[in-house]
C-alpha cells in the first residue's frame, strides 16, 4: 500500500533528488516533515512527501527522497519586456554616436533581421537584412546624387558562391554591376567598380602573394592606366595597359628589401625630358 501524499502549500513546487550512494550516512534536514516508509527491495526506504525546515534522518544505501521548494515568482511584465528588448526584437529608432540612425530588428543587442541605415555624412540609406551587427544578404542601397540631390536606388547583396569566394556590393539585373567586393577561392581579393559581372572601371586586386594591381579596368581586364607590384621581385611598373598587358611605362625598384627574390639587375635612372608625352603618345597609338 502506498503512504498517502499531502498535498503541497501554496506558493511551493516539488523537485526530486537521487542520492546514489552505498553503506555511507546521508543526512537530510526538516524541522517540519512528513515522512512514510515501507520495505522496498534492496532495503529502500519510502517517499518522503515533503519537507520544509530540518531536522536529521540517517540511512544507509539509497534515498530517495522530494524536497519541497518555494517557486520563483514571475518577473513584472514591464520588467520581462524590457529584458526581451535588449536581447533582441524590433527597436524605433536608434542613433549611434556618429549619428547614424537605424530602425528595424535586433538579436543580442546586434543589428539583426530586417532593418534601415541612414548615415549622417553621406546620407545613403540601406533597407534590407542584417547578420549580426553587418549588413547580410539581399537589400535596397540608396545614394544621394550631390548635383540633383535626389536618391538613386541601387541593390546591395552578398553572394556566398563556396565557403571561401563572396561577393559583397551592387547588383544589377542578377549581375555584379557598381562598387563591390569580391573575395576569390584562391585568396584574390578585388575591391572596386563593376559592370555585367566583370572588373569594369577604376579597381584595385590585391593577390593572395602580397602582389596588386590598381588602375583602370575593361572587361575584366587591365585596360588604361595602372600600376602593378611584384611583391617576389620587389618591382613596380606604372604605365598603360591594354587587355591586361603591359605596353607603355616605367619599371622601377619598390620596396625591393622585403622581395623573397629581389631582381639582380639594376634600374638606371629615367633621364626622358618629357616621360609624360611619351606616354600618352604610345597610349594614342592603341587608342587610334
């Protein structure tokens, strides 16, 4: 026959301790207490219903045994809001210090979810997802023209194409087109203008060697004016490109004592009267 349970106070929950241990002591404690035994197998004592204050009850092998404990009150609903909002949620309105304002969703005091950027100084608005603090995924990019002062929508995503080569920046038509960065498989990063999914405009092309690149570009190509840095000869060439060659321009020693494998030839001095004209005589050549 099992002893029968009383029923809890007001205000008290039950919890349940196993107390795994063998021929020791275990010493429970309740001034007040309601206790009931019965033989069990293994030589078990009973349930105990509950216990509020102390005193002492000694056995040997196991206990098993329900204390009673009082519940924890609910927080005050403003109090609990309050707390879920700093965690996460949507917020009005937010400056930060430099004074940019942001409105939208937030996840562990981070900008997260679906939210707007406007920033003071440029005055560019950003409507779209965010990750943690940056902005992440698909969205709107507005920029301030300066001459009609009127915004220009342009759309701003990232693109993980494997877990090493992303593309953050302007999109047109499902195509890489305006200012973006793309980090490459193999290290490359280009960081710059962009049309019809190809390096277009002005660029820069950092190698994952130490090695880059920056100037003009044309259909994924060097094309115009630029110079190139040969990180492993310690060599930089400034002069004019087409279809991503060399045609015209100087080559000359650029922080050669940092080179693996410095050139050993020597660079005399450039003694053209006009290196300039030059210059822009051989780029009329191509152009022509």
């Amino acid at each position: 026959m099992q002893p029968p349970r009383m029923p809890l106070p007001t205000g008290y929950s039950e919890t349940k301790t196993q107390l795994s241990c063998r021929d020791i002591t275990s010493k429970s404690c309740c001034l007040f207490s309601h206790f009931f035994s019965e033989p069990r197998q293994n030589n078990l004592l009973g349930h105990a219903s509950f216990c509020i204050l102390t005193f002492s009850i000694f056995a040997k092998h196991c206990i098993a045994m329900s204390f009673i404990k009082p519940s924890k009150p609910d927080p005050p609903s403003s109090a609990l809001k309050e707390s879920m909002t700093l965690k996460s949620g949507f917020r009005h309105t937010v400056f930060s210090l430099s004074g940019n304002k942001y409105t939208g969703e937030w996840q562990d005091n981070k900008k997260h979810g679906i939210g707007t950027q406007i920033w003071k100084n440029t005055g560019a608005v950003y409507n779209g997802e965010w990750r943690f603090g940056k902005y992440d995924g698909y969205g709107t990019y507005y920029v301030l023209e300066p001459e009609s002062k009127s915004y220009v929508w342009k759309v701003f995503g990232i693109y993980f194409y494997n877990d090493t080569a992303v593309y953050e920046g302007e999109w047109s038509e499902g195509q890489r087109s305006g200012r973006g960065k793309m980090f490459h498989e193999n290290g490359d990063i280009y960081e710059g203008e962009w049309m019809n999914d190809k390096n277009h405009g002005e660029g820069k092309l950092f190698f994952a060697n130490g090695s880059w690149y920056e100037g003009s570009w044309k259909d994924g190509k060097r094309n115009g004016n630029g110079k190139s840095y040969n990180s492993e000869k310690g060599l930089l060439y400034s002069g004019f490109w087409v279809d991503g060659e060399a045609k015209c321009g100087t080559l000359c020693e650029y922080e050669k004592d940092k080179a693996p494998q410095p050139s050993k030839r020597a660079f005399p001095k450039l003694h053209l009267v006009d290196p300039e004209l030059v210059l822009k005589e051989a780029q009329s050549s191509y152009q022509s």
